[in-house]
C-alpha cells in the first residue's frame, strides 16, 4: 500500500516537473509609469511592461482604481500583448456615449529597443476633436523607462497626470 501510494507520489511529481519546464518562459511584468486622473472622475492607473526570460518586450499590462471605472472601461485590469500594442488599444472609452477618450498606440514598436508610443486623447467632445501626446519606450541597461518627447526635452516618466475638463482632457502633464 505504501509503495504504490509512493509510486503514485513519484509519478505526479515527475509529471508536474515535466510540465513546469515545457512550458514557454512566462512574462515577467515590471513597473513603468502610474497615471492618475481629475478633477472628476479621479482615476489612479498603474501600467507595467511584460518582458520575456531574455528581456525582450512581450506587452503591457494596466489596473485602476477610482470612481466610475465600469463608465470608463477600465473597471478590470488589462493585458496587452506586443501586436496589439503596435496596432493601437483604447485605453479609456466613455460607455455610455461610445465616444473613446484615450487611445494609445505604437506603429513601430520593437521587442528589443522600445520605439514611440503616442497618446491621442479627446479634447473636446462636442466637436470630437483630439489631442496627441508621444512618448518613447527605450531598454537601457536592462530596464525599460518611458520618456517623455516634447518641447521640454527628453526627460524620464514616472507618473503622468490627466486633466480632465468639462467635455475632455484639457492637458497631459508627466513627472
């Protein structure tokens, strides 16, 4: 009785080993940039990067916190994979009225260097005009960091604060 319960131990365990190691390498997620949002609604977002076993960017990943998440669609966290990334993901969109207000989007993104990610925001509903704010991802020294790409110069991003007006986002400003 106890050599076979031992050999059924033996058995289990060798399958769950066997299964651990073909398994692809699973992205690793790595803190990039907080994002917070107000007046109203005030929203708190924290995005991340998903980096493979050779550090090579695989995606990105948000969550939030705040009020009306489900009017704005980011009531659950997210993941985003390379591809969808290069061709664009609403960020937040208004439910109720079907209009998207943040949509970011990186064309010419690569796994290995990074490239430019741009923010294309509503300004003003009324007129369903927009706005755009570009930034870099680069790997430097096996880190990922986001910079910012405007008249200030180049400067590294650590949280990016949205102001929210009346009908839109009145401006993006980073720290």
């Amino acid at each position: 009785m106890k050599s076979n319960i031992c050999a059924r131990l033996i058995i289990i365990v060798g399958f769950i080993t066997i299964s651990f190691i073909s398994l692809p390498a699973w992205a690793a997620r790595f803190p990039l940039l907080a994002m917070t949002s107000g007046p109203s609604p005030q929203i708190s977002c924290r995005f991340e990067v998903s980096v493979d076993s050779s550090n090579l960017l695989t995606g990105a990943a948000y969550s939030c916190t705040g009020e009306d998440l489900e009017t704005y669609g980011v009531a659950k966290p997210k993941t985003m994979n390379l591809q969808q990334l290069t061709a664009g993901v609403v960020f937040m969109r208004h439910d109720s009225y079907k209009i998207d207000i943040i949509k970011v989007s990186a064309q010419d993104l690569d796994s290995q260097s990074g490239g430019v990610i741009r923010v294309r925001y509503l300004k003003n509903a009324m007129l369903m005009s927009y706005g755009d704010f570009y930034a870099v991802l680069e790997q430097i020294g096996g880190r990922w960091i986001v910079y910012t790409r405007d008249e200030e110069g180049r400067r590294p991003i650590t949280q990016m604060k949205v102001i929210t007006g009346l009908l839109g986002v009145k401006k993006i400003s980073t720290q």
